[in-house]
C-alpha cells in the first residue's frame, strides 16, 4: 500500500520554495519529485485529495501540482474546495487537453494548466511563471550548466571549483537569466541596460558569454536562440 504522504529530503535549503506533488500515479509522483528537487525545489508528494488536506493542515506550500484524475475526489474538486479557503497557486495535470476541462479548471481558480505527456523544461517554466506572479523566491541562488556552476547573489561562475573571469556586462545577463529559468528572453528586454549598446550589442555579449558556458559555443546546449524572440537560458 502506497504511503499517502512523502516529505522529500535532499539539497534544497529551508528556503526554497515548497512544492506538494499530488498525484495517485506513484511513477508521476517520484519522478516530479526528483526532478523539482534537482532544480532546488523543496517537495512533498501525496496521493489523493484526502493526503493532500491532511499534510496542509501541518504544512505551508508554495504551489501545488495537481492530477485532474484521481480516485475518490478529481483535482478540479479538490481545487474547488479549497479555493474557499486559500489562494495557494496551483499548477493542473491532466491527460486530456479538451477545452472544456481547462476552463472548468481555470474557472475554479487553478492558476495554470499542462497536459500529459509534457517535456521537463516546460514543467520548470510553468512552475517558475506561477511562483513568479505569486511572489515566491527563486528556487535556487544557483544555477548548474555541465561543468559550470553559477552564483546568482555573488555573480560567480566557476568550472570544476576554478573561478571563471566574467566582465560586469556578462555578470549581468548571466544574472538574468539565471533568475529565469527556461523563460525567452527578448533582445529588446536585455538591450534595456544603461550600457548595453543596444540589440546588436546584445547578440556580440550573447555570443562572448557562449565562450564561457558552452563547450561548443557554436551549437549551444545551455544559452539558446529563440527564433524571433531573443535567448533563454536551459540549466540543468
């Protein structure tokens, strides 16, 4: 018999935002729980509607991740009855993209919406977006890109413990995206700077940055184009 209520342990700090995962697919359940966690996310798993209440009754949250079909009470139900008493953001899975069963869900209160199956990086985005418009820290004052480690506070990078020079330009940008994870960012956005030198400019500090992060700046893995938008950062 499945424990309904699972406390992840691990490296997020006490400060991270906390996520409950709630979810009857024991799977779906262990496999969102690594990966929040392996992107600094504090995490708490249950099984049904029932768990679910009993753990947040001991237990403050940042988001919840909420299946539509469970046994016993649906996720729109659960989300219905507890908008009455709170406005936890809460993030809805479901298998079927109908759009009748997403606005009956938005129309309950749920913040937003992915449909099963998903890729990871668009679980992340969505997470961060939600905790954004709620206000919640960043997950992590790091970020980690193969071999390179980023401290968003100190505006650190390092590869394997050795410090990496970067100039106050590229500190910046690093910055912000590493506070955006997953998230296209504009050129016009970046170019907003004192010093930037404008949209083009962007591109040659984009391209400088690359040869610091990417091992094979050329095709870069971490720091991407958005065709028509601008870049977006894609840590590990």
């Amino acid at each position: 018999m499945p424990t309904p209520i699972k406390v992840h342990s691990g490296s997020p700090d006490d400060n991270a935002p906390h996520i409950l995962v709630v979810d009857d697919d024991s799977r779906i359940r262990d496999l969102l729980a690594r990966y929040l966690q392996d992107h600094g996310f504090r995490v708490t798993t249950a099984v049904d509607a029932a768990s679910a209440r009993a753990t947040m009754r001991s237990l403050s949250f940042d988001l919840l991740i909420l299946d539509v079909m469970m046994p016993q009470e649906s996720g729109i139900d659960f989300a219905r009855s507890l908008r009455s008493e709170s406005r936890v953001p809460i993030l809805m899975l479901t298998a079927r993209a109908e759009p009748e069963q997403r606005i009956e869900g938005l129309e309950t209160g749920v913040d937003d919406y992915l449909a099963k199956p998903f890729e990871p990086r668009e679980l992340l985005l969505r997470v961060s977006n939600v905790l954004r418009r709620g206000g919640a820290a960043p997950a992590s004052n790091e970020v980690r890109m193969g071999d390179f480690v980023f401290h968003i506070s100190r505006g650190e990078l390092k590869r394997e413990g050795e410090t990496i020079r970067l100039t106050e330009r590229e500190r910046e940008l690093l910055r912000y995206f590493a506070q955006r994870p997953g998230m296209p960012v504009s050129r016009h956005e970046l170019a907003k700077g004192a010093d930037s030198g404008g949209e083009r400019a962007v591109d040659v500090q984009i391209n400088r940055l690359r040869r610091k992060i990417e091992h094979d700046p050329a095709n870069p893995v971490y720091l991407q184009t958005v065709r028509g938008k601008g870049y977006i950062l894609y840590p590990e």
